[in-house]
C-alpha cells in the first residue's frame, strides 16, 4: 500500500515580543499565524472499519491540533520565561491575561520545532508528522520536515 500524506490548516492569533532582538519584533505584537500540520501514513484497508481508506480522520488530527495548539496559543502572548520579560509576564498574568511562558525565544522558527514535538507525541500509531509550516505573515514562514530531523546512529 503506498504512503499518502495529508494535510490540515489551522490559524490562531498569538502575541509575542523577542528579548533582545534589535528590531522592531522586541516590541509586544501579535501575528495571525497559519499552520498547515502534513502526516503520512497508509490508508486503512479494513473494510469494516469506519474510518476505511483513510489516513487518519481530518476530525482526528484537528482534535489533536487543537487542543495541543490552537487552543493553547490563540490569543496568549509568548515569552521567553528565562529572560527579563518575565516581570511583564507576570504582570499580565496578575491582570488576567493569558501567557505562556517558554524556555525558547517565540520566534517562528523555534514555535515550530516545539509544536512538532506536540504533535508527534500525539499521533496514533503508524501516522507520523511529515512537516509543518507556521506562517507568520503573508509572506513569512518557517517549516518544519521529518526528513530534515532524522538523528543518524553511528
């Protein structure tokens, strides 16, 4: 049987800031991402099973996306907990707004590896994540690819 992939997008609004970035983007903003999440796997070819000639159900993977994700990260503001903006964080969360705090600077880039770890911890047996692209802008993106990650055993 071949390996097909599919693939679902998602979008959320986050906020951010990187600490000590030496641009604009150090300043609090917020983005409208887009994540388009890409898992390969074998059709199921049980014809009694419901789920029959498919992958994996796009409900399954929206199911896992979203509560991993989407409805962690929409409309919260990111920072680097082990950085000098975790007075601001605290601050913000005194006044009820919701953050996250992260051991990583909330670029694109790093956003990415962390949701793909997320993601993989997640998926059923025999569906693996093939990539991710987290668009940041109409114009900026980061991805992320399996193949691009394999640790070699020497």
């Amino acid at each position: 049987m071949s390996n097909i992939r599919i693939t679902k997008q998602f979008s959320f609004e986050t906020g951010h800031a990187l600490y000590g970035y030496d641009g604009k983007c150090k300043n609090v903003h917020g983005h409208s991402y887009k994540l388009s999440v890409t898992v390969i796997g074998t059709p199921i070819t049980d014809r009694s099973n419901v789920k029959f000639g498919m992958v994996i159900d796009f409900t399954d993977l929206k199911k896992i996306v979203k509560e991993e994700i989407v409805d962690q990260f929409d409309h919260a503001t990111v920072f680097n907990g082990t950085t000098p903006h975790i007075e601001l964080a605290n601050e913000l969360m005194s006044r009820g707004h919701h953050v996250i705090l992260v051991d990583y600077q909330p670029t694109s880039e790093n956003m990415v590896v962390d949701f793909s770890q997320r993601i993989s911890n997640r998926l059923p047996e025999g569906i693996t994540l093939f990539s991710l692209k987290l668009q940041e802008t109409e114009s900026s993106f980061a991805e992320w690819f399996a193949s691009d990650n394999i640790k070699s055993i020497l």
